[in-house]
C-alpha cells in the first residue's frame, strides 16, 4: 500500500466532470500523470469501485448529483487501483463558486474497517477520516468562498438558510442557528433555525445580555465552544441537552457599532473538530455580518416608502403614513393582520388606530383603553413574541386576547419618547422560529417612529400656528398689513383662513447658523461679490434697526486700516450687499439698508422675517398672557418661541466681540422660557414634555444650576428616583471638573428628600 496518508492529493472538475487541475500528488497516489488526467472525465481517470467490484466513480455519480442539487459538500468511499495496490480512500467534494457545477476533489487514505466499542468516542475520533492541515484550509476556502455567493441582502432570509445548510454540511453539525440582537432591548433573539429537534431548541428564543451562550457572547464578545455541553451550567436550554447534544460552537457577528448577532452550530458527537468549526464560522462571519447590516440598512431606508415630509398637510395624509407603515411591517413579517396605536402624549392615552386584515378586536386591552404605561414592550424597548403557553409570557401579557396565535409586538419609540405600539397577529403555526422577523421589524419601527414623530409634530406645529395666530388678532384687534410688505409673526409657511400666506421677499435666520433666503432660495457666500457683506448685514441685525454710524461700522469691520481706505470699502461692501437684498438696486430705491447722514440701520418695517424678532415677540406674549392666567396661551406662545432658538445667535460668528452681548442675552432668554415652560408641562402632568425641554435647556447651558434642578426633580416626580440621582451625580461631577464648585443648596435638599424615600 502507498503511504499516501502524508500526500495531498486533489483534483479540481468543472461541471461536466472533466478535470481542470491535478496536482502531483494526485499523480503519485494514483499513478496518472497530469497531462494524461486534465481534461479526461475523472470518473475514466480515478475509477473508483466498491468492495463488490462496483462501480463508484461513474457519469453522473451520487457524490457529483448532490453538488447539481445545491449541496456545499458531498463524499464517497471508494477503492482504487493505484501503483501500489489497491488503496481505500475518502473523497470529499466540495462546490466552487467560479466553475458553475465544479468542485474541489480531495482522495484521503482510509484504514481497514474497524468495529468500535459503543461509546468510544477517543477511538471513533482517531479513525475518523483527517484531512492534511494544508489541504484542510485550501477545502475549507472553496467551501467559504462557494457560501459567500449564497449572500443578498435582496433576500436575506433565503441567504441565512442557505448559509446555515452550508455550515451543517462543513462542520459536520447536525443544527445550525442564527440570533439577532434588537436594536434597542439589546436582547439576543433566534432568527433563523435549521435542523432536527427544532421544539427543543426553541424552547427559548430570547437571551438577555449575560445569560445562555448568546447573551454571554454578546457581553463578553468572545466566541464560546465546548464539547461538553451536558456539564456545561452557561447553556440554559435543558431539552437541548436532554436530547444528546455534546458538541456546540457559538460565533459573534460584528458590526460597524458591535455585535450584531452570533451563529451557532452543535452536534451531538462529541468528537466534533471544534477548531475547524471554529475557524469556519470565524471566516463566515465576516461576510454575513455585512450582508446582514446591509440588509438591515435597506430595511430602514424603505421603513416608510413615502417622504415623511409630504404627508403632514392634513389629518387624512397623516393616517396614510400609518396605513403605510403598517402594511410595510406586515409584507416583512408576513403576518395575516395588524394594527398600530398612536399614543396621545397629552393624555398618555390612545390618539389614533388603523388596523389591517382581519383585526376585529383589540389585542391588547391596556393599549385600547389608555394604560399604555403597564405595556412591557413600550416600558422596556422590547419586541415581544407572544407564543405557546401563557404562563411564560410576561404577567401584563397573559390577559391578551391572542386564541392560539403568534402575536408580536413592536414599540415604536423615538429617542426617549414613546409613540405608539404595532401589533402584529399570525395564522395558526406562525413563523417558525416565533422570533424569526422580531429583529428585521424592530429595526424598522425605529426608522417608521422617527417619521411618525416629525409628521405628528409638524401637524401640531401646525395648529399651535393657527391658535398663536387667533392670539395675536385678539390682542391688536387686527393684523396691520404694511404697504412694503407682509409682517406675519407666523411666518411664511403657517396657515391661513381666507388666503395663502404672503411670502416676504427675505427670511432671516440668526439662530444657530445664519441663513438668508430671497425670495425663498437660500443666499451662499459665492453669490455675493464680497465677502463681507453678509457681516455686515449681521452688524446691523444686531442693532436692531438702530443707526450705526460709519466710523462705528469701519471699526468693527477693520479695526486697524486707514480711516479713509476703510471708509472706501464700506462703501463698496454696502453697494455688494445691497445688490443681494435690496428689491430694485438698480433704481437705487432702498426698502431694507437705509441711511441718515453718516448712519445706516435696517428697516423694521421692511418685508422681511427675522427668527430673533419673532422671538422676541413671543417671548413678549407669553409674558402678557403668563401674568394674565392664561396658561393655554402661555404655553403656545412659549412652545413656539423655544421652537425658534435653533442654537445660539449667529453662533458661526463665535469670536467676534460684536454680537456676544445679544448672544448671551438671548441665550438667557431662551432658558428661561424654557424653564417656565417645564414647570407648566409638569404641573398639568405632562412630564415627558417637561423632561424633553429641561433636557434641551442643559444642552444650551449644562452648567445652569436652575436647570438641573428642575430635570432632577422632574426625573423623581415621573417616579424614576434612580435616574434622578443619576443626573444628580453628573451634574455634581460637571460642576466639580468645570467651575470646582458643589452643587446649590436646593439641589443638595431636593437630592436629600429623594434618597430618604420621601413620596414626589
């Protein structure tokens, strides 16, 4: 017999079985040399048979058809007639991804049969057929590389099948799985599950960070292997183990921000090869893993088909993005029916429902009459799997009104507030594993709450126009219409009864980074002639409409030039920015820069719309109102004053000394509007809407004591004392690095009635 166990011997067929390459040792074991083997059918070079004389090696063989079948891998054993006799050999095949219907052929030696001692697994091991290390990694390669072209993020879900057949067959596995993590719970859920016993190994389909193979993984994030699973107490799922299962492998998926998932494979031999399992999922990994956020990415982007945008004008077009987005989580998770809630913030209640299919009754009784706050799904971030017996599911679940059917449900909840709940209700059976579409759907309710959010506001936007608009009337009596133009304190886009909205022929925004519009198309630096002009314009909408004279003006604008040459290019930068904003430069007709003597200033009356006037004037109602008990218009005023302040005044101006004064005078005003209104919001019982604007408020101004106080006492009157001493805690080390000073006493006495469990 040739001692062929140390040779690699391989061959490489495309999908006619003509061999393409054969290697020297091929030629050595089986005594054909390369030239009289390429391009030969291999069955008429290799010519295999059995112990009977049969023959293995043939058109057509079993082996080759598994491989035409979609097989990864398939193997043989057969005898040959080689130089040294007649030899018994394994040979393994293997898919190429470039040869359509090719493979890679490798023929190991295999010992004399053998009876094995039941239960000798040492034994059975070292009569396994091994592969040489080289030929070991260059088989496992093709096996890679014929699996990776399996992957589309177009069809995920057969991709993730396909793979984990192509894992099965590599590893010599009998299952193969695949857990997800949620996007917001950071629980591992099982996706994608194939294999025998699939009731043993879905009896849990959920593991928190920390807890099982998965949840160990994904907070170690180290991959976990063991062969003795029957001892192994991190393993909870019991059946597993009671049905035989010795040998398990569990790999991290990673993603651009962590661990995405894990892949699993077991077995219960307890000889499995675990180092080439574990470097076989370590390469396959890689490619799923970017597949999977691929697709996850695809799955956002067309969570919502239609801009949000374009579906605020009216209540109607509102309901068609629910209806929308409803229809798409049903398409995904193939469910039979669904519907969606859409909280009230003001009452925590239910705003609004559509529902789709057969949804004749509500699933959940707490969300249809306004307990959303004892729903799981909302309070914890979940998606929840609702299945099998009841006594598993969460004691605020088990009154659900599910008949026997898989029902899921899906939060929506954008940054910290909640939106709404989808529920989604399957045929008997239901998807198989019940998690299966629990991580595709989060996913996407995290992009559809986004949207729901910013349509919902823009409606009440909307209306706080109307009521702010309604305000004002009543104040004045009636609107004054200038001859120049519109000067509506709702601006441009608010709504009107009677007639469409005057347009003002500039809109000016000094809030955050400044911006000028023309005629509603925004102004960029290279359609002025000079750069300066634009910083001009700022000085004077710092003054107000104040003249500033012309010395004043060169100093700010070039504090060290000649006095005459400087008054020279005032006058050209005047003529650049008048040529931006002036209606008829041409007829020299000044409607916004105007002059007495030696001073220019901005008209107030001009048609134009300025953020900080708007502010101001705001602020200003508010605090008429305030002082007269109207909190109802207290609140629309002060909500759409704080809605203005989209940073600091001209903050792209940081340095320069001119307009810090009206920065930190607005900056102030600001906070204490939005101060006051957090307090309202608080006293009516609107604590989200007061936790989201002392949030705000901190985010201007982390070191304002007055609003720390107020986001520490709210946080405890919400009922969350934890959390407020948690902001107690970072406002005292904010305090300590920035300023090397302790908190206020009324922090301190507040933090002091909070851990003396003192009743908000």
């Amino acid at each position: 017999m040739v001692a062929s166990h140390h040779l690699e011997a391989y061959f490489v067929i495309d999908d006619r079985q003509r061999i393409l390459r054969w290697s020297s040792a091929a030629a050595l074991v089986l005594g054909v040399p390369e030239d009289m083997a390429v391009g030969r059918s291999c069955y008429e070079v290799v010519r295999g048979h059995d112990s009977f004389g049969k023959d293995v090696c043939r058109p057509h063989c079993p082996a080759f058809e598994a491989l035409q079948r979609g097989s990864l891998t398939s193997s043989c054993s057969l005898l040959v007639d080689g130089p040294g006799g007649r030899d018994r050999f394994w040979a393994k095949l293997v898919a190429l991804p470039d040869v359509t219907g090719g493979a890679l052929a490798t023929l190991v030696e295999r010992p004399p049969e053998l009876s094995t001692p039941a239960g000798d697994s040492q034994l059975a091991a070292s009569l396994r057929p091994t592969l040489a290390s080289a030929v070991d990694i260059v088989w496992d390669l093709a096996a890679l590389g014929a699996l990776v072209t399996n992957l589309s993020y177009d069809a995920p879900d057969r991709s993730i099948e396909r793979v984990l057949d192509g894992l099965r067959q590599v590893t010599e596995a009998e299952i193969a799985e695949l857990f997800l993590v949620e996007p917001r719970g950071r629980d591992m859920l099982l996706t994608t599950f194939r294999g025998p016993f699939p009731s043993a190994f879905m009896e849990m389909t959920r593991f928190p960070i920390g807890e099982g193979f998965p949840g160990l993984v994904l907070s170690q994030g180290e991959p976990i292997s063991t062969s003795d699973l029957l001892q192994d107490a991190r393993y909870l799922r019991t059946r597993v183990k009671e049905k035989g299962f010795h040998s398990y492998v569990c790999q991290p998926l990673r993603g651009p921000k962590g661990i995405i998932g894990v892949l699993n494979v077991a077995t219960r031999r307890p000889d499995m090869d675990m180092e080439r399992a574990r470097r076989f999922l370590s390469w396959v990994s890689v490619p799923l893993s970017t597949m999977l956020d691929a697709a996850s990415l695809k799955a956002r982007l067309n969570a919502v088909t239609t801009p949000p945008g374009a579906l605020v004008d009216t209540t109607r077009s509102h309901s068609e993005l629910l209806r929308g987005v409803l229809r798409r989580m049903m398409a995904i998770g193939d469910a039979g029916a669904g519907a969606l809630f859409l909280l009230d913030r003001e009452l925590e209640g239910l705003a609004q429902q559509v529902t789709e299919g057969a949804f004749d009754e509500a699933i959940c009784p707490h969300i249809q009459h306004g307990e959303s706050g004892r729903c799981p799904a909302l309070l914890e971030g979940h998606g929840m799997a609702l299945y099998g017996p009841r006594y598993r599911w969460s004691p605020a679940c088990q009154h659900v009104s599910a008949r026997g059917q898989v029902v899921h449900c899906l939060p929506l909840i954008s940054g910290e507030e909640r939106i709404g709940i989808i529920q989604l209700r399957y045929a008997a059976g239901g998807p198989s594993p019940p998690t299966r579409y629990l991580a595709t759907l989060l996913d996407i309710a995290e992009e559809a709450a986004l949207a729901i959010k910013k349509a919902r506001d823009a409606l009440q936007e909307q209306a706080r126009a109307v009521a702010l608009e309604s305000q004002l009337q009543r104040e004045s009596g009636r609107r004054t219409a200038h001859a120049k133009g519109s000067t509506d304190l709702s601006g441009p886009e608010s709504p009107r009864s009677g007639a469409e909205p005057l347009q003002p022929l500039l809109d000016i925004r000094c809030f955050g980074s400044f911006e000028l519009q023309r005629r509603g198309k925004l102004v960029t630096p290279d359609m002025v002639q000079r750069r300066g002009a634009l910083t001009l314009l700022k000085i004077l909408l710092v003054h107000a409409g104040r003249p500033v004279s012309r010395d004043v003006l060169v100093e700010l604008l070039w504090p060290e030039a000649e006095p005459r040459l400087a008054a020279n290019r005032l006058h050209v930068l005047m003529h650049a920015l008048r040529q931006v904003v002036e209606p008829s430069p041409r007829e020299r007709q000044w409607a916004f820069i105007c002059r007495e003597g030696d001073r220019y200033y901005l008209d107030t009356n001009a048609p134009y719309r300025l953020d900080v006037q708007e502010f101001r004037r705001y602020v200003d109602l508010g605090e008429r109102l305030e002082r007269d008990g109207d909190v109802a218009g207290v609140t629309v005023a002060y909500e759409a004053a704080a809605n203005l302040y989209r940073g600091d005044f001209l903050e792209d101006e940081i340095y320069a000394e001119w307009c810090w004064e009206a920065r930190e005078s607005l900056r102030e005003r600001y906070l204490d509007v939005v101060g006051r209104l957090a307090g309202l919001y608080l006293e009516q019982g609107h604590t989200q809407k007061s936790l989201d604007l002392y949030r705000r408020g901190l985010r201007a101004d982390p070191l304002r004591e007055e609003t720390q106080y107020g986001l520490i006492r709210a946080l405890w009157l919400a009922g969350w004392p934890a959390e407020a001493l948690r902001q107690y805690e970072a406002c005292r080390a904010l305090l300590e690095r920035e300023l090397s000073v302790a908190p206020s006493a009324e922090i301190e006495l507040l933090v002091h009635q909070i851990r003396d469990g003192h009743k908000a």
